[in-house]
C-alpha cells in the first residue's frame, strides 16, 4: 500500500476550534463530548490525524464506510473534476449518464437477478425506500394487504421512521415509540452466548431462530407481510453473525409464503466480509438489499437499493403511463457522489480489495481471539474483517466498560467502535498485517486497563 503523507494543517491547535456549542451532534453524549472534545482534522489512508496532532489508526474505517482507506487520490480527482464539469442535474424526470453507469457497474457485482438500482443518500433512506418500494410491489401484484413489516431484535437500519420501526434496538425507538410504523413485528436477534461464545465465522448453533417467522406468519397470515429485513452480519448492535443454516431457513419460509427478503447490506458489503456482498459470502440472494457506506468510500454520501428486475419490471408494467413510484430524493444519483462511487468501485477492482479482505480473515480472526483471557472478555466474534469484542457489563453501568475501553484506545492511538459493552472493529480493507497487531494490542491494553 502506499507511504501515507497525511492531510492535515502544518501546525494543528486546539486553539483554533470554533464554539463547540451550537451544533447538536448525532448519537452522541453532547454535553460529555463538549468538555472533552475529540477531533479530526485530516485523514490518509489507514489514519487520522487528530487537532492536537496526533496519528490515530483508522480500526473502524470511519464508521464501517471507508473500505478503501481515507482520501484516496483517484476518488478525490473524480469528485473535484466532477465539481468543475456539472455540479449538479435534477434526477426527477431528467438524467446524467454517470448515475447509468454507476447503476450498470453495480449490476454487474450484484448476485444473480439483483440487477436494478435506485439511488438514495444513505442507508436510512435506502431502508425507507426499500419498504415502500415492497409496499409499492404488492400493490402492483393486486395484494395491497401485504403490508406488514417483519425486522429483527436488535437490528439497525437507520433513523428514517421506517428503518426506526423495523429495527430492534430499544434506545433507538424509545423517544419515537409513539408514532412508529404500526404493522411491525420483529424476530428473536441470533445472538447466544451459552452455546456459540468465542466463535470464529459463522456460530453452529441457532438456524432454528428462524422458526419464529413461521410463528409470525401463523399469527397474521403470510399473505399480509409484504417483507422480512435483517442485517445479514448485524453491526451497530455489536457483531451478530448469522449462524450457520439461519439465513438459508429464512430465505426458504420466506419463498414458501411468497414474502419478499431483504438484506440491509449497509455495513457488509462491498468487502468488508471478504465478497462483494454478504449475499455472495453467504450464498443466500435476496430480492432487495440496501447499501450505502463503502459505495462512495463513504467520500460524497450516498445508498441505494438493489433490487430483482422482476420488482423493477412489475411496479413498471402496473402503472398506468407516467410516473410509476412516487419517491425520490433531489440528489438521488448526484453527480459528485456518482462519479465518486465509479471511482471506489475502479479502486476495488484495480486493487482486489474484496479479495484482500477474504486473504485476511484468518490473520484478522487469530489476532482478534488472541484477547481471549483478558478480563471481562466474555465473547469474541469475527467474520471477514469485522470483530466484536463483548465485555461484561459493570453492574447498574452497562456501557461504560466499553465506552472507557474505546476512549483509552482512542487516547493510546487507535480508532475502535463501542456499542454498549461490545468493541468492534472494521478497519479499511487495506489495513497491513502488522496493523491489525497494533490495533488488537492496542485494545488488549485498554482492556486490562479498564478492569
Ligand atoms: C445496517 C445499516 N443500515 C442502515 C444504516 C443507516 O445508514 P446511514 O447512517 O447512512 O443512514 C446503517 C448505518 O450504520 C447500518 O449499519
């Protein structure tokens, strides 16, 4: 990989910061963060560069989006050369070939017939798009009573209110519970520490989980649920891999009831799980799958869903001439995020980036089950180049362990992630072997730290 020079202002300074108290910064302690803040103020490559000047390795890739590593040169000279030749075009009813050929690029790394593409500009709004796209679908298959939503406990799929609703995370519904999506049930989260604690890959116990589908649809009727998501391997919640034979039963009563699946690949593709898509990894294909994050190299933001022709096709044909779906976003397709998605892409092909995910997966799965032992390591799970890392919880404290855990990382020079007691870590698909030491080291001693 390349020498990092990395991008920052000659002499940073603390001093220099403007007043920290206007903002109201997203999912995070703000009157904590206000009088202790930690800033960025550059990135290269596998690290940061923090306001007081020092090199923080990236073990996150941002937040699980920066796949290629942090302002890589190909994708920069795309966005500015872009910026010059046409900032911006409308998407509704007119068009610009680099959202085509976005569309086109992806379609081809799609699995099987998942092969249209609808631009949004984010994982949240790709999930909202997604739900109204099947509700969309159903109407156009004369079964309008399709309109229940199966999530799971514990999944995250954004903050729009459809992805508030279908997701599982209590802290994330609670101040909106009065007004979520009112047709939505959720299944067991697969996470069971009593029989697959401490697995590599996929756990063996728990494809059964997905038997509370049946149950589901034995309540309702399967012909009122237009879909089921889930995250294949859930992130933000702390790292839940799908045991083995799960997804497949899911997908199976899914096509059994005629219900339509869709994976909320936000954070497990393109490579952080060593394919292009959990999809392929796992070989189960749905009939949609959100994405967003390491599409643009998380550089402009954008999602999009990714859906089967024959969803496509069918929305299409049942419309009377004119607009068939009535969404859409004023920079769905932007130019600058478009012609930033064909430069990430280009990266990942030039540099087999997927395939240098899957070749270190051992390496990154060894190094991480290496903290096994340490106190208050309760689980370690990993896939690709993804890890969780759970810590008991301090009685009456649950996250805080983990919260000190990251800002003693943090301090001692690596980027890692705590969602309650869980670190995770998901570094850029470039990171070097003995990056992946520094990080886990790192982590070992902040671990022992916090006791
Ligand atoms: C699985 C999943 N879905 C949706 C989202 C929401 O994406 P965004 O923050 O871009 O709206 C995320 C973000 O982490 C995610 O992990």
């Amino acid at each position: 990989m390349a020498t990092e020079t990395l991008n920052a202002p000659a002499s940073p300074s603390t001093a220099a910061l403007p007043s920290l108290e206007e903002l109201w910064m997203p999912f995070t302690a703000n009157r904590a963060f206000k009088r202790a803040p930690r800033m960025f103020v550059g990135a290269k490559d596998m690290h940061y560069v923090t306001a007081d000047g020092r090199r923080v390795l990236d073990g996150t890739a941002g937040l699980w989006c920066v796949n290629a590593g942090h302002c890589r040169d190909s994708i920069t000279a795309a966005i500015r050369e872009q910026a010059g030749v046409m900032d911006y075009a409308p998407p509704f009813q007119m068009g610009h070939p680099l959202e085509f050929e976005l569309a086109q690029q992806l379609s081809r790394m799609l699995p099987a017939d998942v092969d249209h593409v609808f631009f949004s500009n984010s994982g949240s709004e790709a999930v909202d798009t997604a739900l109204k796209m099947a509700l969309a679908y159903w109407q156009s298959k004369g079964q309008p009573q399709r309109a229940r939503f199966i999530g799971r406990a514990r999944g995250y799929h954004g903050v729009g209110f459809g992805g508030t609703a279908v997701g599982g995370i209590e802290a994330n519904r609670k101040q909106f519970a009065a007004q979520l999506l009112p047709l939505v049930d959720h299944l067991p989260a697969t996470h069971d520490l009593s029989r697959n604690a401490f697995s590599r890959g996929q756990p063996a116990h728990g494809a059964e989980f997905a038997d509370a589908l049946e149950q589901l649809i034995a309540k309702h009727g399967g012909d009122t649920i237009a879909a089921v998501i889930i995250e294949p391997v859930a992130g933000s919640t702390g790292v839940l891999v799908p045991p083995k034979g799960y997804l497949e039963r899911l997908r199976a009563i899914c096509d059994q009831h005629g219900i339509l699946l869709i994976f909320d690949e936000v954070i497990t593709g393109f490579g952080r799980l060593g394919a292009s898509f959990a999809a392929e990894k796992f070989g189960v294909i749905p009939d949609m799958m959100t994405i967003a994050k390491g599409l643009t190299n998380a550089a402009v933001p954008m999602g999009a869903v990714c859906l089967r022709g024959p969803i496509y096709r069918s929305v299409l044909e049942a419309s009377a001439a004119g607009i068939e779906f009535f969404h859409g976003y004023t920079y769905s397709g932007h130019p600058l995020a478009a012609a930033a998605g064909l430069a990430t892409l280009e990266i990942y092909r030039s540099e087999g980036l997927f395939e240098r995910a899957a070749s270190l997966e051992s390496y990154w799965a060894d190094a991480a089950h290496a903290l096994k032992g340490l106190p208050n390591v309760i689980d370690i799970r990993t896939i690709g180049l993804v890890a969780g890392v759970e810590l008991a919880a301090r009685p009456g404290a649950v996250g805080t362990r983990g919260f000190d855990t990251f800002l003693k990382c943090f301090e001692t020079g690596v980027m890692v992630r705590s969602t309650a007691d869980t670190i995770a870590l998901s570094p850029p698909l470039i990171v070097e072997k003995q990056q992946i030491d520094e990080m886990f080291d790192t982590l070992g001693k902040a671990i022992k730290a916090t006791a």
